[in-house]
C-alpha cells in the first residue's frame, strides 16, 4: 500500500509547485480530488499497459485521457496543478486523500 502511495506521488508531481498556496475558491475539495486522483491512477496504469516504451504516441494519448478526466469532473488543468500544489502544501489533507485513494482503488 505504501508503495502505491509512493507511486502516485510520483506520478503527479509534476503538476504540483513548490510554494504554498492559500486556499481559494478554486481549490477542489478533498473528496472530488479523491476521485480525480483514483481517475488519474487508472489513466496512469491504461497507459503504461497499453504504452509501455515512451514516445510521441504516448503522451499524445495521455494527455487525451487526462483531459477527459478534467471535463468529467468539471475542472481544468489548471485548478487541478492549483489544488494538487495546495494539497502538497497541506501535507495533513493530503495524506487523508491518499488514503482515501488507496481505500477506493483497493476496494476495485
């Protein structure tokens, strides 16, 4: 379970920023980012399946699935690295999401 935590951090880290942010009105709230997240993991896990070797096809097709993701949730890109980088900020609520992911993903 701990290494699927650790996975997950790694893999969105690059949405994330390094300062704290406060939070706004476009900050996703936790349980909506539990389920972008379980989402996220699940493009993650479709696309290194289905792409094992990294190119240009790869990433095109990620970022068409991540993007999907965003529009069934209602966000943007944007308030998604806004709330990821808030929630990094806030290790406390986002340990309590991890968890949260982990439970839903081990519960499919």
């Amino acid at each position: 379970m701990r290494s699927l935590i650790f996975v997950l951090f790694i893999l969105l880290m690059p949405f994330s920023s390094c300062s704290p942010q406060k939070k706004t009105k476009k900050i996703i709230e936790k349980d909506k980012m539990v389920e972008v997240l379980v989402d996220c993991y699940l493009v993650e896990t479709f696309i290194s399946r289905k792409f094992p070797e990294d190119g240009e096809e790869k990433q095109k097709n990620t970022q068409i699935l991540y993007n999907e993701v965003f529009e069934k949730y209602d966000i943007t890109p944007e308030e998604f690295r806004e709330s990821y980088a808030y929630y990094i900020a806030h290790h406390k609520e986002m340990k309590e999401i991890y968890e949260d992911v982990v439970a839903v993903l081990n519960a499919q």
